[in-house]
C-alpha cells in the first residue's frame, strides 16, 4: 500500500470551529498531561469550510481544541482533511449508562423529549435508526428496545432534542461511548447497566450544515474515520506558544516533518490497530 503522509498544519486557534460540545471532565485532565509532557501529540482533525477556506471545522478533537483555548495557545497543530477527499467516514458513537435504575433512566429520556418511547423489534428499530427516521433508541437490559420517532423537524431542532436527552441523564448517570448496539454484548461488559441509547448516523455535510449556522452537536455522538491519521506526534508545545509569524511556525513544521521522515522515525500501520497506552 502507498504510504501517504498526512496534511499536517499549524492554524489560529480562533479559527477552529467545533461541531460538538467539549467534554469538561476531560478537557482539564487533558491540560495537565499536555503541560506535563510539553508536546502536543494528537492533532485534531479539521476540514475547511467550503464556504470560508480559512475557518475549519473539528471533526474529531474537540477536547483538544477547548484546551489549547484554555491553555492561551495562539496556534494549534492540525490534520487538514478536504471535503470531497474521500478520506472521512462519519459513524455514531452510543452511550451505555449506569449508576441509576433502567426505569429511572427511561423516565430521564422521555421527561427530556416530553414524550412517550414505543417499543420495537430490534431488526426494524434498528432499520429506522439508519433510515434516520427515527430520533433514537434505547435499549434495556431486559432486551427490549424503545424508539423515539423523528418528529418533521429541521437538523437544528432534531439536534436540540437530543440535546436534551444526553443532558439529562449525565445528571444522573455516568457514560462509556461504545460501538456496540445488541444488548446481549453490552450485557458482557457492563453487568450493571442501566441502558444503552442509540443514536443515528450522520452525515459529513450535515455536519458541517450545523457547524457553520453555529450550533453543536451533544458531546460524544460523533466519530470520524480518518484515512490516514496521524497520531503520536511529540511536537513541542513551545513552538506551539511562540510568538512567531504563522508562516515561519509552519515552516518549522514542515522541517520537523522532514527531519522525523529522514531518522525513520514515523510508521505506517495498514491494518487496524488497537492501543493500550491511552
């Protein structure tokens, strides 16, 4: 396989528009490890906005985003993705909740919606979700699932609504993110669930639709499959805080670049590969 090197830039942080919500218990812990370690290692992805090249739009690394505001950064080092490069695949995460009864958190859902949920055949609950006619679902340990239907409303206002619904419930509960959504396999992993809701999948110009009026996706219903991605990029955050003209901290860059590529000190993986150092 050809070995492509992913588009790596330093931009204004200003100029980083989020599609979702940052997650505060991460973003402060997440700080700490950047100024302990003194490098920033894994750029957010952005992808320019067609309607305005020099405003990007985070696809994944909202957290990060939030802490190089917080951290005062002028710049930030970014992966740049293009829109029609073929190189993006947006998928849904789903939330497995614990820490209250599944009663408990059916009656959080449906106060959040105003609304009753009706139960559903998994196959064609799970049919509607992708179809997005369906608002989304929530899954029991008992093995019933319970959908919400999509009620005719705009991206913005169907994004409201689910806003409602993650907000209430992590008042009460505590969230994983998983890609599971049989609840025979939550089951395995989490014994003392709650629930598991399930959100549908998006579009990439739907999202940026929604980013560029200003509004946010809820935290942690989006994820980017990035082709390639770069990760584990031990780029001193000095050079990130520099008071030095953009153009010459890009050029910095691009030899830090050239110099990791000529001592052979950046690798390729083809094949999936999974992390145990996070």
């Amino acid at each position: 396989m050809e070995f492509v090197l992913p588009t790596l830039r330093i931009v204004p942080t200003e100029r980083l528009i989020p599609h979702e919500h940052a997650d505060e218990s991460r973003t402060h812990p997440l700080i700490r490890r950047i100024r302990a370690a003194g490098v920033f290692r894994d750029p957010p992805v952005v992808m320019p906005f067609p309607q305005d090249p020099t405003r990007y739009l985070v696809l994944d690394g909202a957290n990060r985003t939030a802490a190089c505001r917080l951290m005062g950064l002028p710049h930030a080092l970014v992966q740049v993705v293009e829109p029609d490069a073929g190189a993006v695949q947006v998928f849904s995460w789903n939330h497995v909740v614990w820490g209250l009864d599944p009663d408990a958190l059916r009656a959080e859902v449906e106060g959040a919606l105003g609304r009753g949920l009706e139960p559903l055949d998994y196959p064609e609950a799970e049919a509607r979700l992708d179809a997005q006619e369906a608002l989304l679902l929530l899954a029991l340990p008992n093995g019933q699932y319970l959908w919400a239907p999509r009620r005719n409303l705009d991206l913005v206002a169907w994004l409201q609504e689910l806003s409602w619904v993650v907000e209430a419930y992590l008042r009460r509960g505590h969230v994983d993110r998983t890609g599971l959504r049989r609840t025979e396999e939550v089951s395995r992993s989490y014994p003392r669930w709650a629930g598991l809701v399930l959100f549908p999948r998006f579009q990439v110009q739907q999202v940026l639709e929604v980013a560029w009026q200003g509004y946010k996706f809820p935290a942690g219903l989006t994820r980017f499959k990035i082709t390639p991605r770069a990760l584990r990029l031990p780029y001193p955050l000095e050079e990130l805080a520099a008071e030095r003209p953009l153009e010459e901290k890009n050029r910095r860059l691009q030899a830090w670049l050239a110099e990791r590529l000529r001592a052979k000190a950046v690798r390729f993986y083809a094949e999936p590969t999974v992390l145990f150092d996070e």
